[in-house]
C-alpha cells in the first residue's frame, strides 16, 4: 500500500509539474468560457439590415411585405431592366423580382450582390408565399381575419408528480442540458485521461525502466499506482476547470452586461408590470419572458445538486477505473503508440456506443435501452448521467452502481495478468489468442 | 554459507523451456558468474531471482528462507536493458526508486549525498535524465542499485556501455561491495572480468547449466599440460632431452634466451620433464599456461551443440 502511494505521487506530481498541464488548464476554461461569451455576444449584436428592392410587375405586392430587423423592403416602379442596371450604383443590397406570371410560374428571381444568408432567403421565400397563399383565400372569398384569429399558439408546461402528490414544475431542456454535459464530460475524461494511462505504461516500456521497478514492487502495484495517480490529475484538472470557466465567464459578462443594460431597470419593469395593469395582450407577452426564467430557475434549484455532483463522481472515476485498467493492458502488450489500434477499437466502440444512446436516452429517458444501457458497467457512466437529472428510481442507480464496482473490479483483475506479462515482452506482434493465454499464466 | 540458492528451476513459455531444472548456489561475501551464450537463459533466470517472474518449478531460497516479496528490499538488480525516466531529475528519481526499495526520504537522500560525492557527480542534481551520456545514466542506474545497501546485488552486463576509465571504476566498486559483504551475481560475456572478479561460475546453455564451480579449479580442472619455459642454451640440445615425453609446440629466441612452449605426453608429470632438461640448458622459468574462462566457454558451449538458439520466445534472451 505504502509502495502505490508512492507510485502515485510520483505519477500525479510529474504530471501536475508539467507545462502541458498548465497549459490544458488554463486553456480550457477559456475555450469554454469564449464559447459561451461568444454566443451571448452573438446574440446580442445585431445584424446588418439588408435592403431589399421589389420590382413587383403584378404589383400585388408592393407594401405588403413586412420588415425586421435585418430586412427592409423597398418597391420601385421602374422595371426589371432600368432596376438591374442601377443596382449597384443605388445602396440595396438585394433585387427581388416578381414576374407577372407569378401564379403559373410560382417563382421569383433573387438578385445580389453578395450572397444573402440562409435566413434570409428563408425570409423572402416564406413573404412571398404568404402573401401568394392570402391572395388565393381571398380569390376563394375566405376571410382572413377569421383565419388569423384562429390561430393559436400552446405552451407546453411539464411538472413532475411526487409520490407525496407534490407538483414541481422543470423544464425538460434545462435537464437535458445537464445531465448531457455530465455524461459528455465522462465520455471525455474516459478517452483523455485513459490515453494517458496508455501512454505511461508504453513510456515505461519502451524505457526498460519497468524491469527496475518491478523489482521493487508487484506489477500490480505499479499499475494501480499509476492509474489512481492519474485519476487524481484528472480530478484537479476538472476541478481547476470548473471554477476558472465559472469565474471567467461570469466575470466576463457581468462587466459585459452591466455596460449594455441597466440590470436593475429590468428588474423594476418586471415588478411593476405584476400590479400595473395593461393590456391583456402585453401583459401575457411580458410576463413570458420571466415565465420561463422563473421555471428554469426552479428547474435547476429543484435539481439535486449534491446528489447530482456526487453520482458525477463516482461515475466519472467508476468509468474511468473501469477503461483506465483496460488501456493500461493494451499499453503493456505493444511496443509503441503506432501498435495499440488493433486492441483500441474493442475499447472505445463501447464508449462511442454509450455516448450515441445518451443522446437517444434525452428524448425517452425511462424507456428500455435507457435502461439497460445505464446498467451495464461498459455504458453506465455515460448513458446513467444523462437520466439522472430526470429522476431515477434508487434502485436503478444502486444497481448500476453495484454493477460498475464489481465491472471494475473484473476489469483491473483482468488487466493485471496481462499487464504483467506484457510489460516484459519485446519485439513481438501480441495477437488476441496471446493475451488470452496470459490471463492464465502463473505469476 | 550459503546466501541464495535456486533448486531445480523450469522455466516455460509458450513454446520452449528457457530454463531446464537450473540449480545454482551463491556463497556470503563472494561474487558468482552467471554466464552463458545469448538466448541460453540466462536473463529468465535473473528475472526469476528478482521475483519479477515466478518458475514453473523448483524452489528458491534466501538466507535458508523461501524468496519471498520481503526480500526485495535486500536485493538489488541492474538490468541489461538499462532504463530510467527520460524527462525526470536525476536527484528525484534516485529518491523515488530508492523509496521504492523502502529506504526513508531522509536516508535515501543521505546515501545519495555520499555516492554522488563518490562517483563526483553532484552537479548532475538537478539535470533531466536525458540531457546525460548514456554512460552518465549507466552511472545513476549503478548508485540506485546499491543504493539500499542490498546483500545480494544482480548486475546483468554491469560494464556494457562504459569507456575503459568508468568500467575499470565501476569494477573497483563491485570488488569494494564485495570488500563490505555483499554478494554478487554477475551476468556478463566479457570473459576478462570474469576472471579478475569472480569466485564461482555457473555455465547455461541451451536452458541446461553445462558448468559450475570455482574459477580456479575450474581452469585446473580443464589444464592441458603446456607450460611455457624459458632457458639459456642450445634449441637442439633441448628438445633432444626430453625426447617422447613432450612435445614442442612453439619457441622464439629472444637475445640469449629461449622460450619454448611444451605439451607434456600422456601420463608424464612435470618433474620428469624438467629432471631431463636439467643437464642440457640452463632454466630460466617455468610456468603453466591454463586455458582462459573464455576458452573454457567455447569449448564447454561448442560440446553442448550450436551456441546460436533460434529465438521463439520474445523475451531478451
């Protein structure tokens, strides 16, 4: 026990001194942090509104189409040909024609200067063929205006039943949101942390310094000493990463926010609008907003945090014991990195596998292969944190539980007598039937 | 008294025996040759003493005591294949291998201080593995062998890599270790430290032990009864007067005196032949030429069959 202590410091401070470390850390954050910053920035940067000029030879639909703000119509009397000519010297953007033939034909003509976004187009197509489909309700004497106050928009709102009969309202995406990025994070670690293990046992290898220490300590020893060294560094990483992309993101857009609004006065306007009485209309557009800010709030305060940051662990370290073992076999029984694919494809198809039924789990995360797949040790990690945020039954989670301790139990077992017999073969092709043969050798 | 011994060791893989009932006995405070061409066993054997890989058969004893994992820290082992982790300081993984050993921080660093100061090499503290001569790093490999203060150390090819100066050091302090009681197993084909340092042999070939012994009464054992002898006096005179009980293989005359070298014929004794030259020259010296260890290996392995053994286990020798 003494001698894996060791084994792990060393394997964990070699690899917390290192400049890659550093770096991965403070990198890390700051990709994930820009990616969100970057997305709040995007949103709120408004487009550059595109100007549109419609020669409309029907003239049907000259101040019909309505603008945004990223669209502005324009209409000219002039004709295709004078417009065309004129196009660049005037400042429009784009040239939309609609034919006399409209009707029969059902195509307009786009014109540009530099190609229009996918949105866009989208835009012009769907105003044209509103504005086509009305003409034709009115041609057939429909009235429109019963037509549009007909319509009707649901909102769906999902509250959970307790068996003490307490109602919670959640919003499903704020789960799905969770509990993917819990699963995807395992997913990560898993390969990242796993290829590192991989690597350390062919370093020392390759080396030859593994003669010298498995003469001082059992081959055993030195494997579990680097695999519990490493998942401590994994640990701290994640850790590390998790209060820096916290600490800048919210630095980043607390100072970002505060420039742009005046966050108290959206909190005012929000208060009022609950005594203040307005418009029916208004006051159900207003009140939407804070609706769902309110639900997703309580979505994540109803979240378990503790039980969901604990299950997180222990996945996170019982899937990475699980494959670590694993990658650490398949390490002893090559010469170098450029061998170990012919044994990489039965560890990682399970861990793929794992993370493309997480995604079907989000859309029914109660059903059959939900189950199944968040029972067995090789895909629990993954799939099972995807479902917990939803509520799992305790049982399940036990079970699964179970199942992984003992799945990494077999697999450490498993991976030591190949271990120790890999490490001491040289300049020989390892083919399946030879490991196979070693889980029987005697030691 | 007897230190270590292996009784009857069968080693197998796969698909050969790389030890066939291998017995071998290591005396206190002596240094014993383990030696053999390559491919002979002799690296499965050391493994097998290092209790890196069990035998299939027979059994092994340290100080009168089954070899247990208590024994590690008493043993001491340099590989053949030398190694140690590139990117780490040299001070730090002295440390850690000699903790691993079960030596305490603090002595292990005390230790250092004395063998750095020894080999002068206390500027290499702070250094990376890799930024050392390979002979450098043979020197750090050697310090952490002995580091622990091991009773039996295991030295496989200790000389393979050092420039005449190091080995020569290096030889001195395998005969100081043995000065302070340790015992020495020492695996090398360089037949030439054989005899200078060993006291026993084993012979392996072909995963069967062909030869053991002391070295000196190995070589008498395998004496041929040449002697080189050097007198004053008439080439003629000389080998008429011993006649058929010897026979002259070589001379040179060199100023006023002749050296001959003479096999005696079966069954005559030395005494007989010099009474004979006696009266004819005048003696100068005689001396007996034995065969070197390194005859002795060739013979030994060229009785025994090919000395080159198709590799079928992966395994270094």
């Amino acid at each position: 026990m003494d001698k894996i202590l060791l084994i792990l410091k060393r394997e964990y401070l070699t690899r917390v001194k290192k400049k890659s470390f550093l770096i991965m850390t403070i990198l890390g954050p700051l990709l994930m942090a820009s990616a969100v910053v970057i997305r709040v920035w995007l949103s709120m940067v408004p487009e550059e509104t595109k100007k549109v000029v419609v020669v409309d030879e029907t003239q049907v639909f000259t101040q019909k189409f309505r603008n945004t703000e990223n669209i502005r119509f324009y209409y000219t009397k002039e004709n295709l040909e004078e417009t065309r000519k004129s196009f660049y010297t005037e400042d429009f953007d784009i040239l939309l024609y609609v034919p006399n033939n409209i009707l029969q034909a059902q195509t307009v003509q786009v014109f540009y200067k530099k190609q229009p976004g996918y949105g866009i187009l989208e835009y012009l197509r769907n105003s044209v063929s509103t504005q086509l489909e009305e003409k034709k309700l009115i041609a057939s004497g429909i009235d429109i205006s019963k037509i549009q106050a007909s319509k009707t928009t649901v909102n769906l709102v999902t509250s959970k039943i307790e068996e003490s009969g307490r109602i919670e309202k959640k919003n499903t995406e704020v789960l799905i949101a969770v509990g993917f990025i819990g699963g995807a994070l395992i997913y990560v670690f898993i390969f990242l942390y796993g290829a590192q293990v991989m690597r350390g046992v062919i370093e020392e290898k390759t080396n030859r310094i593994v003669e010298v220490i498995i003469s001082s300590v059992k081959p055993f020893q030195l494997m579990m000493g680097k695999i519990l060294g490493i998942a401590l560094v994994g640990l701290t990483q994640f850790l590390l990463w998790i209060v820096l992309t916290a600490g800048i993101t919210n630095a980043v857009l607390s100072v970002y926010m505060s420039k742009k609004y005046d966050t108290s006065m959206v909190a005012k306007t929000f208060s009022k609008q609950e005594i203040s009485g307005t418009t029916q209309n208004q006051l159900q557009n207003q009140l939407q907003m804070p609706d769902t800010y309110n639900e997703i709030q309580s979505t994540i305060s109803s979240i378990q945090f503790g039980t969901l940051i604990g299950c997180f662990l222990f996945y996170f370290l019982g899937g990475y014991l699980l494959y670590s073992a694993l990658f650490a076999a398949v390490g002893s029984a090559v010469d170098s990195e450029a061998d170990t694919q012919q044994f990489m494809l039965p560890l990682s198809m399970p861990l793929l596998l794992a993370f493309f039924v997480a995604q079907a789990v989000i859309t029914n995360p109660d059903g059959a292969v939900a189950f199944w797949f968040s029972i067995i040790p090789f895909t629990s990690p993954v799939v099972m944190m995807v479902r917990i945020p939803f509520g799992v039954p305790v049982y399940q989670v036990a079970l699964s539980m179970a199942l992984l301790v003992l799945g990494f139990i077999a697999t450490t077992w498993l991976a030591g007598r190949i271990y120790r017999t890999g490490i001491l073969m040289y300049g020989k092709k390892i083919t399946y039937r030879e490991l196979w043969k070693w889980l029987f050798y005697k030691s | 008294m007897e230190l270590f011994s292996a009784k009857n060791i069968v080693k197998r893989y796969q698909s050969h025996t790389a030890l066939d009932k291998v017995s071998i006995s290591v005396n206190d405070h002596t240094i014993f040759g383990l030696l053999g061409p390559n491919g002979a066993g002799k690296t499965s054997l050391i493994r097998i003493i290092n209790q890196i890989t069990a035998p299939d058969e027979g059994e092994l004893f340290f100080k009168g005591q089954r070899l247990s994992p208590e024994h590690v820290s008493q043993i001491g082992y340099l590989p053949e294949e030398r190694g140690l982790y590139k990117k780490m300081e040299v001070g730090e993984q002295c440390l850690y291998l000699a903790r691993l050993k079960g030596l305490s921080r603090q002595e292990a660093a005390k230790r250092l201080k004395y063998w750095f100061e020894k080999f002068e090499i206390q500027s290499w503290w702070k250094k990376k593995i890799e930024e050392l001569s390979k002979g450098m790093q043979q020197k750090v490999q050697f310090v952490v062998t002995v580091l622990h203060e091991p009773q039996l150390i295991i030295l496989d090819e200790p000389f393979s890599g050092f420039d005449p100066i190091n080995a020569n050091l290096i030889k001195n302090e395998i005969l100081e270790l043995k000065q302070k009681g340790c015992t020495i197993i020492l695996s090398t084909h360089n037949m030439g430290s054989v005899e200078e340092l060993c006291d026993e042999i084993a012979l392996i070939n072909r995963s069967k032990k062909i030869l053991e012994g002391n070295v000196a009464t190995i070589k008498k054992q395998y004496h041929s009864n040449t002697f080189d002898i050097t007198f004053e006096g008439n080439m003629i005179a000389f080998t008429n007067s011993f006649g058929a009980t010897a026979e002259l293989i070589d001379h040179k005359k060199d100023g006023d005196l002749i050296a001959a070298r003479i096999t005696l014929a079966k069954g005559q004794k030395l005494n007989n032949v010099l009474h004979l030259l006696l009266p004819a020259v005048q003696l100068h010296s005689v001396k007996e030429i034995l065969p070197s260890m390194n005859d002795i290996f060739i013979m030994k392995v060229n009785e025994t069959g090919e000395t080159v053994i198709s590799n079928t286990n992966a395994l270094t020798e």
